[in-house]
C-alpha cells in the first residue's frame, strides 16, 4: 500500500526499513480506509518512519520491538511536527499494537482538561475525530496562551477582558478572515464547554 503514496524504489526501501518496516504497508492501508488525503498521509507515514528508524537505533539490548514514543516526540523542538508524530503513531497502534509498550504520556497538566474536552466534542457536539483534531490544537494553544499569559489565574475565573485579549491574540495570527472567524469559533467553543450553565 504503500506504493500508493510513494514510487521512488529508494524511499519505499527506507520506509519498510527499521522497527515498524513490515508493518508500514498496513499503517498506509489505514491511512487510506480512513479518507485521508495524500498529502497528509504522507506526513503521517514520513513522521512514523523516522519514529522507525529512531526506535531501531534505540530499541533495549534484548531486541525487543516494543517500543516508547516518550524520547522520540521530545526530540521535537515545536508543536506542530510533534502533534503529527504524536497523531502518527496513534494511528500505528491502532494497527500494529503489539509493537508498542503501554502508552507513556508526558507530563501534560492539561491533560484533564483537554480529556474532558475531547470527551464534550465527541460525545455531547457529535463531532467526527477529525473534525475533533483541529478544535483540540486549539484548545491546547488557548491552555498556552492562558498560562503564559495568566499563569495562576485557573480557567474559571478568567475574566471578560481575558477573553478579549485571548481573542485579539488568535486574530493577530492571521490576516485572512475565513481564518479569523474560524479562530473567533474555535475559541468560543472551547469557553463554551466549560462555562456552566446560564
């Protein structure tokens, strides 16, 4: 399945090398029952060949291929490509989860609140788990921004100029208005969820 995202013969070498190699072509399956687009498929599939050939060099001297994400998505110096890696090898475990330990989360203190979010949007709003992914990274730079910015103010207690600044902050990453209405939603919805009622 893999032919279906890459042809050259040297890269589809490198992605069925290392810990994962055999099961490469599956995970590429999965990627396309899903309805993912090619572009991102290949994203996913590069971030888990690199995690394969990071877990090769590192797996214990027993051989073992089970494996831990931990080290790997530490190595990333920024969010993005680490939510990739980290939404990639989701994906491999669903398909291949005996070559991975149990999962081991960082040390994530929002880790609660994001649960309890992703919980809202799935179950409460309906939300499809893609749709879900994009709401989520928001509510992670919300969680961000709230701690940089007020960092021992807890969520229930910001105030209505907190949320003004928090607003005008996501608009100032953007120029484009489909964007900035997009962003203006996403915040609200994250609010929503966790104001109570009335």
């Amino acid at each position: 399945m893999l032919d279906f995202y890459f042809t050259y013969p040297k890269v589809l070498r490198r992605l069925r090398d290392g810990v994962l190699g055999n099961e490469m072509d599956r995970i590429a399956a999965h990627f396309s029952d899903l309805g993912y687009n090619r572009a991102s498929a290949k994203i996913y599939i590069g971030r888990l060949a690199k995690f394969s050939e990071f877990a090769a060099r590192t797996r214990d001297l027993r051989g073992s291929t089970r494996m831990s994400s931990t080290v790997f998505l530490l190595s990333f110096r920024t969010e993005s490509p680490r939510v990739s890696a980290a939404t990639a090898i989701v994906h491999a475990r669903k398909v291949a989860p005996e070559r991975f330990s149990a999962p081991c989360r960082l040390a994530n203190p929002d880790g609660p609140l994001l649960g309890a979010y992703q919980d809202h949007l799935l179950r409460v709003r309906g939300l499809e788990p893609r749709t879900c992914e994009g709401l989520l990274t928001t509510g992670r730079r919300i969680l961000a921004w709230l701690r940089d910015n007020l960092p021992d103010q807890p969520l229930a207690k910001i105030t209505g100029e907190h949320v003004l600044a928090l607003v005008q902050h996501f608009l100032s990453l953007t120029a484009n208005d489909s964007t900035r209405s997009a962003a203006t939603s996403h915040v609200r919805a994250f609010l929503r969820s966790f104001a109570g009622p009335g």
